[in-house]
C-alpha cells in the first residue's frame, strides 16, 4: 500500500471510530444550515454569494488559491531571505503572509456555507479539513504578530508549521473532491439527442406535480406541468445526485432538493439558490399525437424553451 493510501485509510479510520467525531460533523453541518435558513430571503442570498452561484461554480476553490499561494510564497521568501539576508525577499514575506492571512477568512466562510450543505457521507472529512485549516490559520497569524513585533525568525518558524498543517488540509480537500465528489457537477453523463424523442403519454402526466422519466433507461428527466406548459429538466440535482422528483415545488414553478434544499428553476434549470452552483440541463418540449416529446435545448432558442420551437398548443394537455 503506498504513502497515500495508508494515509487515507488512516483518516478514514480515525473518522469512523472517533466517538462522536461522524455524527458530530453532520450535526454540525445541519445547524449552520439552519441557522442561514433562520435569516429567511436575505441569508439565502448571501449564502448564495459564498457557494458561488452568480459565477456557475463553487467559490471556495478560489479563494483558496489565493490563501494558500500567499502562504506557500510568503514561506519562500522567508527562506530566501534568511539565505541572502534580503531586506527585500523578508518584506516580500511579510505582506504575502498578511495576505494569505486576511484572505482566510471570506475563504473560511465561503467554506463553512459549503459545509452547510455537505453530503452525510463527506461531513467527518470535511470537518477534518476545516478543523486542520482552522489550526493552521491560528498558527499563520501568530506569524503575522511575530513578525510585525520584528521578530522574522520566529514568523518563519511559526509559518513553516502552519504551511506544513495547510498542506495535509489541503490533501483532503482534494480527497474530498476527488473521492467524495464534493463540489462537482453531479449531472449523469450523456445528453439527450437533438431530435425530437417520445417519452410519455401526454395523459400519464398530471399537473402540478412532479415526474421522473428515465429516457433509454440512462437519462432520467424530470417533467412538471403547469398552466397546461410542460417542462423538462434533468430529474438529478446537480450538487450532490438527489432524485429531485423526490423534492417539493415551491414559489414561482421551481423545485427544492430533497436533500441540500437547492432550489432550481423548472423553467429553464438555473440555480435559485445554493448549495448547488451548476444549473441543470433543460429541454424542449411539446406533444404530438398525445405523447410528450423533448429534445435538448439548444443556445439561441428563447430563454424559456419550453415555450419554444412550436405553437402553445403543442404543450397543452390534449
């Protein structure tokens, strides 16, 4: 077994038989959740700030790059400037320390909202990671006063435990994405094609609730009908897999995630609000000869497709 492995099957073990430690963490989880939820609208849309869901990605990998390459280059010039004794390399140090400092803290938050809507089976590692980046900040900043008080050795040392920390914390974030699937689009592979498909019987449909559809048994799609329009969506919640026929349908046609409470658009699959940050793929829609028909949307159709591509009354009920 090789250095990583042994270490993850470490970490894995550690989070499994703390007492506590697992159900702690997803504990924890709920009640950041429900705190942000107890700030009605207004909490939402910061939260929604911090996932990321005005730039179509999670927010936090960002600003992460920030903290940790001025932390990482700030433990360079410290080194460079102890070998050449360079006021200028020990400066350099200085302010990439305080900035890597300063940017911990919106990192920090944009990372607790992500926490907010962890998947149950990533909670302990991702409190892990938390919890090691949270002890690597205090030790930075001490670095930070060492310094400011004149005192560059100890800074250096202060800073080079803490890049040591970031650096395991980091490997679980990375272990959190890359195994977990923690900020990745959760949408299956494969599209639906661009001709018009048959999918369901248009009077299998009712309305006003919500359907799931599994197209060539690999494409699962989620029907709605309202005010005699019917539309499509990818019937899979692109933050964490839930089925969102399972979800509630709540204010202006959109749909709630059952799990992480996203909220997306039935219309056209946009992100309402978080944690989930990529939209979901929509799709055309009409009924011919009694039986629904999509086909994937394409740009340059109308904002809302499933108002497009043929007259309103392909889309009634029959």
């Amino acid at each position: 077994m090789s250095l990583p492995q042994r270490l993850r099957a470490q970490v894995d073990q550690f989070i499994e038989n703390y007492p506590g430690f697992k159900q702690g963490s997803q504990d924890a989880a709920q009640r950041i959740q429900e705190a942000i939820f107890a700030q009605g609208e207004d909490g939402r849309e910061v939260a929604d700030v911090l996932h990321g869901k005005q730039i179509g990605h999670p927010l936090h990998p960002i600003l992460t790059d920030i903290t940790i390459g001025s932390w990482s280059l700030g433990v360079f010039f410290d080194f460079l400037g102890l070998l050449t004794r360079s006021r200028t390399s020990q400066k350099a140090a200085n302010h990439l320390i305080a900035l890597g400092t300063f940017s911990a803290v919106p990192t920090a938050l944009a990372g607790m909202t992500d926490f907010s809507g962890i998947k149950k089976d990533a909670a302990g590692h991702a409190a892990a990671h938390g919890i090691l980046n949270s002890v690597a900040l205090f030790f930075f900043w001490r670095s930070m006063r060492a310094r400011s008080r004149g005192n560059q050795l100890s800074g250096f040392y202060l800073a080079v435990l803490g890049l040591g920390i970031m650096t395991f914390a980091a490997w679980l974030g990375g272990d959190l994405v890359y195994d977990h699937k923690v900020g990745v689009n959760h949408t299956p592979e494969g599209t639906i094609a661009d001709d018009w498909t048959a999918i369901l019987p248009a009077d299998q449909l009712k309305s006003n609730t919500l359907q799931r559809v599994d197209v060539d048994d690999k494409h699962p799609v989620l029907l709605y009908k309202h005010a005699r329009k019917i539309s499509a969506v990818s019937a899979i919640c692109t933050h964490a897999g839930a089925p969102l026929e399972e979800g509630t349908i709540v204010k202006d046609g959109c749909v709630q995630c059952p799990w992480h409470n996203s909220v997306f658009d039935l219309r056209d699959g946009h992100v309402v609000h978080g944690p989930a940050t990529f939209e979901l793929p929509h799709f055309e829609t009409r009924v011919t000869d009694g039986q629904i028909e999509i086909r994937r949307w394409r740009l340059g159709m109308d904002e809302y497709p499933i108002e497009s591509g043929s007259d309103n009354s392909q889309n009634d009920e029959g």
